[in-house]
C-alpha cells in the first residue's frame, strides 16, 4: 500500500455573504504549510498538512482546482483500492465550509468522487484479460448529527432514528441494512449520485 493517512486542506473562495460583509481573508498556505492570521492581533499560527490546497483565488497563480486536488488524492485511493485495500476519503468541516464541492462537485466543475468513478471505469474498460472480470457496487450514506442515513434509499425504515454501524469480525465495520446497488458503468453511477445528493438533509 503507497500510503496510510493522509490530511489535506483547502481553502474555498469567499461565498456572497462573506463578499457582502467585505470579509478579509485570514489564511494564507505556502507549500504544505497553512497560516492562520488574528485579524485583531497579527499574531499567526503555522500548520503542515500533506497537502494544503490555495483554492480562494481562481487568479492565482498557486491556484488549486479540482483535478489537482484529484491526482493528490483520488488517485491515490484509487491506486490502494486497485490493489485491494480498504479505502476511504472523507471530508470534515461544518456547513458550507466546500465539503461537496471537493468531494462530488458542482457541474463541470467535479470533485473527488465522480473523477475517482471515471478512472475506474476507463481501466476497467481498458481490461484486456479474458481472465479478469469486475464487479462494481455502490452505497452512498450521510452522517448528520450523528445519525447515518442511506441516501440510496430515503425510504429506509433505519433512516429515522439512523443506521447502526457494526464489525463484522472477518469483513471489519459496516453499515447494518444500507442499499447496495450494482452499478454498470460512469453514467449509471452519475446518475445514483444525483439522487442521492438529492436525498441529502
């Protein structure tokens, strides 16, 4: 496996209310290294991540779009899962801090996960070997205040009071009665996303 853990960061641009209110912008990132300015003060804080992505100024020369942030991350996760390991890649941060737009997007502008899908699915149609086939299944869930929802399936009867994740002791953790849809192809899984994302709180 190439790699365990790895933290990024990013830097979104401002959203209409902050242009309103004339925000400033308090970070600045130089390489890995993200600065956080006291307006009131000066006083600044260093933090090094893996990766720290400048994505507030298109103009930008550092300026950090989706498909850098893809062959960072995704590409990775895709390498490790092409191998056969567990992968995953979540975003943390409160609401409208750009978690959806780094993971799945916003119109030809995607994110993480659809890009991930697209290259899975060209290498699985680059597949030559009449001795390799695949099988690609699906589930998207949200975790909102502590209560995960199956947003394959709004209608689950778990959703109301929130899915029960378990350990499987061979299979490890799990998500007890979530959708599992086999999925045929990059349009077939585009489609599922927008639906799900549709379901979402």
């Amino acid at each position: 496996m190439a790699d365990n853990v790895k933290v990024a960061v990013r830097c979104r641009p401002f959203n209409q209310r902050e242009q309103d209110r004339q925000a400033k912008c308090i970070i600045s990132m130089n390489g890995q290294k993200t600065t956080i300015t006291n307006p009131e003060n000066g006083d600044s804080k260093d933090f090094t991540f893996d990766y720290s992505y400048w994505s507030h100024d298109s103009n930008d020369s550092s300026f950090a779009g989706q498909e850098a942030v893809f062959k960072d991350l995704g590409l990775g996760v895709l390498a490790n899962a092409w191998e056969g390991y567990n992968c995953s890649l979540f975003a943390y941060g409160q609401t409208g801090s750009g978690k959806s737009y780094s993971m799945v997007g916003y119109g030809e502008q995607l994110g993480i996960i659809p890009l991930v899908c697209k290259e899975m699915f060209q290498r699985i149609e680059a597949n030559d070997s009449p001795d390799v086939t695949f099988a690609v299944e699906a589930s998207m869930i949200e975790i909102y205040n502590e209560r995960v929802r199956d947003l394959f399936n709004p209608k689950n009867p778990g959703n109301a009071s929130g899915l029960k994740v378990r350990e499987h002791p061979k299979q490890g953790p799990y998500v007890d009665s979530l959708s599992t849809i086999a999925v045929r192809d990059y349009a077939h899984i585009d489609m599922l996303m927008e639906q799900g994302t549709q379901a979402r709180t």
